[in-house]
C-alpha cells in the first residue's frame, strides 16, 4: 500500500513533553515531508526534505523539528515549544524528477492531554 | 508565496449526479496541479493531475480543467456513486522543487 509507513496510529501525550513520530518508506525515494492536517485547514507543510541530511522548514514549522540521516527515514519531534499539538500528522514521499506524485503514510493521529 | 482556495468547502449530490470542485491560484509560475482523494481515516491518494500545457485530462469518470489565464482549476466527476464520498483536495506547485501548496478540502457527499 504505498510503501511509506507511520508509526504509531495513536499516540497520547502529556503537555510538555516531546514526542517523536516516525516515517519510513522503502519506494527508494528522495524527497520526503511532514504534514499537519487539522479540520477545514487542508494539508499544511511542516518541514520537507529533497535529499538525505538536508531539510527544510515549511510553512508552519515553529515547535516541530526534524532529521534525515537516512534516504528512508524522516522522523519529526513535536516540542512543547509546538502551542496546540493535537492533529493529525501525515508524512509523504516522492521520487526526484518530472514523476511529481507524493505518496502519503497512513497517518499518527496525536493527542496531547 | 502560493495561495490555493477551494470551494465548496462541501458538496452533497444525489447518486448519478455531476460533482465540481474548483479551485484557484495565485501564483502564475505554477505548472503542476494534483488533486487528492483522502477517504474517512485513511491516507489522501492521488487520483489525476494536470500540467500547464494541457487544458483538459480525463481519466474515466473524473476530468480536471485548467485555465491558465484564470488561473484556477476545476475536478468534474461524472454519475458519482456513494463510493466517491471523500474529502478531495487540490494542490498547485512549480515544477523541480515540487512543494505543493493544498486547498483546504472538499467533502463530497454521495446520497444512494
């Protein structure tokens, strides 16, 4: 289904501490991104990535960090410095090139108590 | 930087009725526009694209229109069917770099 995973589903947190979701994909692609997905708000960019470690911020990135150490893996940490945390959180991937298509994860649904 | 506005927010059509979602954009340089399925709780997927230098693309029951000049574009769905109850989403990039700027998302709902 895509070869690109989220992990976990669901995830609860405490306010104040950080938590890390991860994203890994096996489709062999170079570019990879974080998305939040909030209701009525569309898919809005966090941070991207087009090659292995380098990144990028998107355009709601404060509070959010990320890493690429490895081509399959984008990882992001959501800090308590992030004000309302609670969304959904989808992470995509894409092949360099005129092959435009991003192929999404399943998603982490997190909730910050 | 980019701006995309989509309309309807949401869409309630009977079964075998015509669907259209459209959208606009503000930046001329955009030559890539994707639109998105994304069923309740599951990952958005893509379901047809277009690029500037076509005006039209048909994929079965589905088309998209661009208009350059206007600068927006438009998803038609043909003799929807209660399956094709969804969020849809548009997006607009530049080619190269590709980082799509999204609407903010069409329920469609399909009454049998």
């Amino acid at each position: 289904d895509g070869g690109i995973t989220q992990s976990p589903k669901y995830l609860f947190r405490k306010e104040g501490q950080n938590v890390t979701l991860s994203c890994e994909q096996n489709l062999n692609h170079d570019a990879m991104y974080w998305y939040r997905q909030d209701p009525g708000q569309g898919l809005r960019l966090i941070y991207y990535s087009q090659i292995v470690n380098d990144f990028q911020k998107g355009d709601i990135a404060e509070g959010y960090s990320v890493s690429r150490e490895k081509k399959e893996s984008f990882p992001l940490t959501v800090t308590s410095a992030q004000k309302n945390p609670t969304a959904f959180y989808l992470c995509a991937s894409r092949l360099a090139g005129d092959r435009n298509e991003q192929f999404f994860g399943p998603g982490t649904r997190l909730t910050v108590l | 930087g980019e701006n995309v506005e989509q309309h309807p927010s949401t869409l309630s059509v009977q079964e075998g009725d015509s669907a259209v979602i459209k959208c606009t954009y503000s930046d001329s340089a955009s030559n890539y526009f994707p639109w998105y399925k994304q069923e309740l709780g599951k990952r958005p997927q893509l379901i047809i694209d277009i690029r500037s230098n076509v005006g039209e693309k048909k994929d079965q029951r589905i088309a998209v229109t661009l208009n350059k000049t206007a600068k927006h574009f438009s998803l038609h769905i043909t003799e929807t069917q209660p399956e094709d109850s969804a969020v849809y989403f548009c997006a607009a990039s530049k080619g190269g770099s590709y980082i799509p700027t999204f609407g903010r998302g069409t329920s469609l709902i399909v009454h049998p």
